[in-house]
C-alpha cells in the first residue's frame, strides 16, 4: 500500500521503510510524475535534540557532495529538499540487490578451496568499487567509511558504493568533531560504528592515520588501506581484525604489520597477497598512490598479466607466457611435429630439429624473461616518476601560494620560500621566480648541478609565455645558456585574477630523470626514454633525441616501426612491445622488446618506456 507522506511532496508516496543508521533513516519510495522507484534519506527527528546545526550542515554537504560526483559505481542523487517543518531530505537512486558484505557470507563451500573460489567470483565487483573510488579520488574527494555493507550489488550488474555521509573533500575544513568511538563496543558481523566525530569511519576498516594523527593526514590512500581491507575479506572470508573497537584500533595503530591473508586461507594466489599486503602496508607511503592503482593491479591479475608488486621467479614468468600463448605454442608444436613426420623420422632431421626446438625454446624463454622484466621495471620506474611529480606539483603549488603575498623585490622573503620548497624535494632541481618580463627574480640553490644560468632565449620564452592567457602548459624545454638540455615545470604565482609571475622548477634532463628513476639507465643493460602523450620526447640516453617530437619531427620517417610502436603507446595505457632498426654501421638490424606504462600529473599523460635489445644481426 502507498502511502503519500505531505511532509515530503504530493509526488512521493512511501513503500517501505529500508533501514536506518545513527542520525539517518531511509524510506523505499516512488516518484510519481515519473513512476519509478527511488529511496529517500532524511535525518531522525529524534536524533536532532543535540548538535542539531552541525547534524544538518553534514547531512547537507553529504548530499550535495555526492551529487557532484557523476559515476555508474556511486549513487545518484536526484534532489534535495525541505520538509515543511525545514527539516532537509534527499531523494537517491534505488538500487534493488544485496550488500556485498552479504555476497561475501554467502559464499561459504565444504572446502576452503571451494569457499575461496566463490569468493572470487566477487573480484570483479571489488574492481568496480575500486574504479568508483578512483573516480573520486580524482576529484579530490574521499570516502572514509568504505565497507562492504556500504556497496550494494544490483540484479543486473550493477556495483554501487552508498552513504557518502563521512566523505570530505580533501581542499575543506575538517568539520567540528561531534562524537567519539565507545572503545567498550563490540564490533559485529560487519562493523557498524560509524560516528561522526574525533575518530571518523568503522573501526575495522580505519587506516591508521584515521585512528591517530601521527600517522598522517587522512587522503586517498586512507580509501585504498580500507580497500585493502575488504579485499582481505575477499580473500579469507573475514576481517583482518576481531575484538572490540578499542582492541582493534590499538591493533591498527601499533607496530605490529597487517596481518598477511596467507594466515588465513592457503590456497590464496601469492599476487593477490602482494597487492592485499601493499594496499594495508600501514606507513602510507607503501600503499598505492590511489584506488585506481589498485584496481589497475587487480585487472591486470584477473586477466592474467603481471603484477607489479609481486617479484615474479624465472620459472613462473615463463609459465605465465606459456598460458597466454597456448594456442601459439600449440600451433608451433605441430608444426615442429608434422615436418619431423614429414622427414620420414630420419635420425639425423630428428636429431636437427630437436636441438633447433630448444634453441626456439631458449630465446623464447629469454625473450620472454626480457619482456616480463622489462614490464615490471616500467611499471615500478613510472610509479617513482608518477610520486616525484606528484610530490613536486603540490610542494610548488603551496609555495605560489605564499609567493602570492609577498613583495617580489623583498629578495631574502622570496628566496626563503624558494629554499623552503628546496627543502622538501631532493636534489637535481633548481626553484626559479620569473617575472612577466622574463625577468629572473630569484633562484635556489646556488648548485652547478641544476640549470642555473639564464639565457636570453630562454628570458623571450617566459616573457611571451607570460604575456599569453593562463593554459594548462606546464612543461617547458630548453637549452640552458651553456648548452645544455633541460626542462621545467611551472606554477603560477596569482596577485587576485592576474598572472603576476611563474615558479619554475628547472630540471637537467640528463640527471632529473635518471635521479627520480633512482637508477642510471646508462649503466643498465635496459635503456630508458620518456616521452610526453603528445610525443615530445623529454628524456632519453642520447640527449640528441631530448626535445625532438616522435610524431611529427622528419629524422624519425626513417623509422617506420619505430613510429608504429609509438603509435601503439600512445593508444594503449600499458604494455609490451617489440621494434627494429638499422643499427649505426648501416648494415646491422636491431631488435628491441620495450615495455611501457603511463603516468600522470597535471592533467599530463607521460609514457614511460623500458627497452632492451634482444638480438642484433
């Protein structure tokens, strides 16, 4: 029986009543103008006698958070209103199915072999959890109260993440504590002590900086250990921790590691293990940067490729190319087989075609070996890059930010902020103030190992750079005045709405790069280049290549698989590829397997690419 409630609108009439939580209750309504379902969420009455003020504006902010976050795997909001007595409601999406906290229970077998492969049948939906989360990690918004009772599992495929109430956006304020945790309470099947105050979330799913402060502030990667959290789940059929919240919040932040989900179920692929015990690691900066990383691990282990947290043995590089490549290599056999057969079975043929076979075999172990390695060093190499930049584009952001105050020709305020952000990222760079004019108004440190010097090529860039409106472009190449090859990267300095100057940070290429990579491609058999999505090549061991464009500059017409593999980067975010080239004496041919990954930083896609030569004939 419908019934319209007139406190909501005359266009609601309510169904059901679907559940409610410490300050909120939800109702299963249909909006009738339209006939469809839809689940409205309001605030208890009775619940509002305290901190009433704060309890709105919080229920507010959840809503009109969530409603800015457009995404298949996060719960549409349609409305928000007031009923007639001011109190506020929101009208959501209803998404008929089952929690995947209760997926997860009812996936138990006689065997725990059995009750783990049920299990990951779920894997794909902690992937769309994951990418939901990266989506809005992206915007710069996280969750905080991730759990598997938050995500609900539709009847047509559907995986949506609910309750945003605890999500903040990492740019505002913290909002006045309200409550605390009870540290007497017992958590039960899935934890369901959310509050709202000091401790913000669930106890058995709180990252450590989430409990205490000294282990950080809480960002993206509080989202990912919580995620780590689930997958555990996932893995063992239950939570890494058990007790009270008290019990178990001590747990998280001691110094004790997470728990490994091997304890607790043997038939766990050593993969996932890595990528569970990576995204727990309790020190933040051993997690993943955010959830997309995770969930880029985690597809790459439900299709079967390689996982760049977990060091793979010979053995098992080779047995993974073997079951990807099994038609290939069948095909190969039979071939092998038939002309063997062909031969009429002559000792000698047979003799030749056995030890051709463990040749073809050898380099195609080799060959493959090379590869995998090579996949694994660009996805490990690209993450440093992807950490440096990232690193470097907040320090310099916050540093234009107390530029923005001061007086430029205050020469010992400006260099004091330039030695501060110095301070904070390692060496090899130089932090340089320019004004609109080209003018250099300040540079730190005074090193001959950056770019210091100034040329007047250099002072005609950023002045006719300046005298443009405000773009994207943040990356700028140069030749320094002694020749040499280096690169920038710039922040704006703003006096109101206008461009008053640039911070740079000024890069040799031939250290930079080598230095965030934290090895020397020089002395490495594997030879390493950078390049822009746009093609512009802003690293590579021959400095002759640096600043040259792979698409559009001529020299590379000569190259035609060359150019066609980078065609195929510049497609594809990931992967492993092959290309040839005559060598420098004109007459030999160079073979090169090459694997790449992509990073990205300001709205900037970087593709970094390993290579090794195989062969050369």
């Amino acid at each position: 029986m419908q019934v319209v409630d007139k406190e909501f609108t005359d266009n609601l009439a309510i169904k059901d009543f679907l559940g409610q939580g410490g300050v909120g209750r939800v109702f299963l309504a249909i909006e009738q103008n339209l006939e469809r379902d839809v689940a409205i969420k309001e605030l208890i009455p009775e619940k509002l006698a305290t901190n009433r003020d704060k309890k709105i504006a919080r229920f507010v902010r959840e809503a009109k958070l969530a409603g800015q976050l457009q995404h298949p795997g996060i719960i549409p909001i349609y409305s928000l209103s007031q009923k007639s007595d001011g109190a506020y409601y929101y009208v959501m999406k209803y998404v008929h199915g089952r929690t995947l906290h209760g997926a997860i229970k009812d996936c138990g077998g006689d065997t725990e072999e059995m009750s783990f492969r049920r299990r990951m049948t779920l894997l794909d939906k902690l992937i769309a959890v994951c990418d939901a989360m990266g989506y809005a990690h992206s915007k710069g918004v996280v969750h905080r109260d991730l759990k598997p009772s938050n995500v609900v599992l539709g009847e047509f495929g559907e995986t949506v993440i609910l309750d945003w109430g605890l999500a903040k956006h990492l740019d505002e304020e913290e909002p006045p504590d309200e409550q605390t945790l009870s540290g007497d309470a017992e958590l039960d099947a899935d934890a369901k002590l959310t509050r709202q105050g000091a401790i913000l979330g669930t106890p058995a799913y709180l990252a450590p900086e989430q409990v205490d402060s000294e282990w950080g502030p809480v960002d993206a990667r509080s989202d990912v250990y919580t995620l780590g959290v689930i997958l555990f789940m996932l893995l063992t059929g239950h939570r890494p921790y058990i007790g009270s919240a008290k019990d178990v919040m001590g747990t998280v932040v001691s110094e004790l590691p997470s728990p490994s989900p091997t304890s607790f179920c043997r038939c766990i692929p050593p993969e996932l293990t890595a990528i569970c015990a990576k995204a727990m690691t309790k020190e933040k900066a051993g997690r993943f940067a955010d959830a997309s990383e995770l969930a880029k691990e985690l597809r790459a282990y439900r299709d079967g490729r390689l996982v760049s947290v977990y060091a793979y043995s010979k053995g098992e590089l080779f047995r993974k190319f073997v079951a990807r490549n099994k038609a290939a290599i069948i095909a190969a056999s039979l071939v092998i087989a038939s002309i063997v057969a062909g031969a009429g079975f002559s000792l000698n043929f047979a003799y030749d075609a056995h030890v051709a076979r463990q040749k073809a075999l050898a380099a195609l172990e080799e060959v493959t070996t090379l590869s995998e390695s090579a996949m694994m060093l660009a996805r490990s190499k690209a993450s440093l890059v992807y950490k440096y930049f990232d690193r470097l584009d907040r320090n310099m952001n916050t540093a234009a930010k107390k530029l923005s105050v001061l007086n430029f020709k205050n020469a010992a305020s400006v260099k004091s902020v330039l030695k501060w952000v110095d301070e904070l990222q390692p060496e090899a760079v130089s932090f340089q103030l320019v004004l609109p004019s080209g003018e250099v108004v300040q540079s730190y440190p005074e090193d001959d190992a950056v770019p210091q010097s100034v040329g007047a090529n250099e002072i005609a860039y950023w002045s006719a750079y300046l005298a443009k409106e405000p773009t994207d472009e943040t990356l700028h190449l140069f030749e320094t005045a002694d020749g040499r090859k280096a690169f920038a990267l710039s922040a704006p300095v703003m006096k109101g709405k206008r461009i008053a100057a640039l911070l740079t940070a000024k890069m040799l290429s031939e250290t930079a790069i080598p230095h965030m990579l934290d090895f020397d491609p020089k002395a490495s058999p594997y030879q390493v280049w950078l390049m822009k999505d746009d093609g512009l090549i802003v690293y590579d061991e021959d400095e002759k290549q640096i600043g040259i464009n792979l698409f559009s500059d001529r020299m590379y017409e000569n190259f035609p698989e060359l150019l066609k593999f980078g065609e195929k980067i510049e497609k594809e975010p990931w992967g492993i590829g092959h290309y040839a080239f005559t060598g420098p004496d004109g007459e030999s041919t160079i073979y090169k397997v090459a694997a790449w990954d992509t990073l990205r930083s300001d709205g900037t896609e970087w593709k970094l690419v390993i290579t090794h030569p195989y062969i050369s004939k």
